[in-house]
C-alpha cells in the first residue's frame, strides 16, 4: 500500500535584517519538493531583506514596524492556507530532508507540533559558538520523543491548532524569548508534541560571551523563570532534568573547588579531598554532556567548556532564584 504523501505546507520565514545569510537559508529551503507555500515576513527591515526575498521567488509580507519573532510569525501564519506551518528561522540552514520529513510526521493527524535541533557542525568555528550550538543540539538529542517542548527554529505546527490557542503570545514575548516553549505548553492541550533528532538545522550565528550570557540570562532563564513560577513550567526534561537542576545548584561549589585546585590557591593539602568530589559529582551529573563535547572537540574544549558550563548553570540559577524570590505573577481573573 502506497501512503499519502503528507499535508501541504507552508513555510513561513521571520526575517529581520536577513540579508547575509537569506541565500543560504531561505534558497536551501526552497530548493526541497513539498512547499506549498513560502512566506517570508519581513518585520522592519532596512538591509534589503524582502526585496532580496522576493528576487528569490518567495512572498514577502512586510509588516511596516518592529516586531518581535512571535508577532511576525502570528502574522504569516494568518496569511497561508496550508495545513501545516513549518517555521525556519533566517539564520538557520535546513537539512536536505527536512521538508519530506514534516510531511512524513503530519500523516498523523493527531499531531499538534513537531521540533527539530541544530546539527552539531556549526561553521562558527570559536569557543562560544561551539559551545551554544553542541549544547543545544545534545539536549535535543537526549530530550523525550514524545510530550516534547516547541522549538520554532525549526519546527512545524498543525495551523488549526495554531490557531485554536490564539498563536504566540506576542504581548508577553514582544523579543526572542521563549514564546515557542509556552505555545507548545498549550497546543500540548489539544494534540501530540513530538521531537524529532534527526529534522536538523545549520546555525549560522557568531555567538560571543556577551551573546550567549545576555541570551541565556534575558531570553531564557528569566522568562522560563517566570513561567515556572506562574505554573505554566515545562517538565522535566531539556536543561530542566533532574540531574540538571541539581547540577545548577552545584555549580557554585564547583567554582569554589577549581579556584581552590588552581595554581594560585594556596590551601592545606588535607582539605583537597573535598574540591575533588565535589567536582566529581558534577562530571557525574554533566556526564552525557562532557563525554559528547569531548568526542566531537578534544579534550582541551571540553575542559573549558565543562568551566564555561558551570558558569552558565550559575548565573541560570540565579536568575531562577532572584525570580522565585520577588516576582508575583498577577492573578488570572476567573471567568465565573
């Protein structure tokens, strides 16, 4: 018996000062049998994002202001009729089975979304790019199949579903922040979430420091914070396992201890003991995580990047604690 080939789909593309990396990301996607639709949103750009769009034969809609992803992506989806959205973000290159692959899940009707990951071969090749893109694409790699958070750099939805919960909420998340996560919390309500390891993207952003901290601490780890706190958290799973939230409140103690194995600490012998464990236990709860950094980059990166880890997974928990501690969530009013 032959299957159906899948749903139609629709791409759509939100694109804000685009222009270095559209030939790649949005001509890799076009290129794939299975669109129905291309859409590329253009939220105020003034590189020649929209212009180069449509000199790639794409639709452009352009929104005339300054718009956060989630309020573009609103916007597109309202402008196709396809079944299936599949969102790709701008800087993102798709793997050449991504389209077959969507078209593939949405057989099952009972889908709600599907998410794919970064591939873990960034063409940013420094320590700080290597470090977010193996991070992100390990977790998802590890991450549950099944009741799988959303993830909109590379994922699809079921546009009815979309639309049944009111889309992204733009007015919360007015900037990249984690508008995917709280959607997929509430198309959870309605269908199947699915993780799919193998649907997988290029990043091409240059990540620095100063990036991965600001985006870590104010597009991450203080709305997620937020969502936690009101109730509407995610479980456990991504960086939020068990053994992750344990490592965070570890993290601390693990700092202490490199400090006082360093050269410059000058500490009695007899105490060391303790340092060693507890940065043991660390490597124990970061396992998965070291072992894969270390296969794919050496041991010299996945020294610093165990280091760097730490660090992120204190100023992560900081950031979940100040939260805990002084944010009050306004009351939803009851609709009695």
């Amino acid at each position: 018996m032959i299957e159906a080939p899948g749903p139609d789909i629709a791409l759509v593309m939100p694109a804000y000062n685009a222009a270095r990396h559209l030939d790649r990301s949005l001509g890799r996607v076009m290129a794939q049998e299975g669109l129905a639709e291309v859409l590329v949103v253009d939220p105020g750009s003034d590189d020649g994002t929209p212009e180069l769009a449509e000199k790639l034969g794409a639709r452009v809609l352009r929104l005339g202001h300054r718009a956060g992803p989630a309020e573009a992506r609103n916007a597109g989806v309202a402008q196709v009729r396809s079944p299936v959205v599949l969102f790709v973000d701008s800087d993102c290159v798709v793997a050449d089975d991504v389209v077959e692959r969507v078209r593939a899940a949405f057989r099952d009707e009972t889908l709600a979304t599907l998410t794919g990951s970064y591939c873990d071969e960034p063409p940013e090749r420094n320590f700080f790019s290597l470090y977010m893109n193996l991070r992100h694409h390990h977790t998802h790699q590890i991450a549950r199949r099944e009741n799988a958070t959303f993830w909109a750099g590379c994922g699809a939805v079921r546009r009815s579903f979309f639309e049944a919960v009111g889309g992204f909420d733009a007015e919360r998340f007015p900037r990249p922040m984690v508008e995917d996560i709280e959607l997929g919390l509430r198309l959870r309500e309605l269908g199947a979430t699915r993780l799919d390891p193998e649907l997988q993207v290029t990043h091409l952003k240059h990540w620095s420091m100063l990036d991965v901290i600001r985006t870590d601490v104010l597009c991450r780890a203080l709305p997620w914070s937020k969502l936690i706190v009101e109730g509407e958290g995610p479980p456990d799973d991504l960086n939020l396992r068990l053994s992750q939230r344990l490592a965070a409140a570890l993290a601390p103690l693990v700092l202490l201890a490199l400090l006082a194995l360093s050269p410059i600490a000058v500490v009695d012998a007899r105490w060391l003991v303790l340092p060693f464990l507890v940065i043991a236990l660390s490597v124990v709860l970061n396992g998965g995580l070291l072992a894969f950094f270390l296969q794919r980059r050496g041991p010299l990166f996945a020294l610093g990047a165990f280091v760097f880890h730490q660090i992120h997974l204190l100023y992560s928990a900081a950031t979940y604690a100040l939260v805990a501690l002084f944010y009050r969530p306004k009351r939803k009013e009851s609709l009695a």
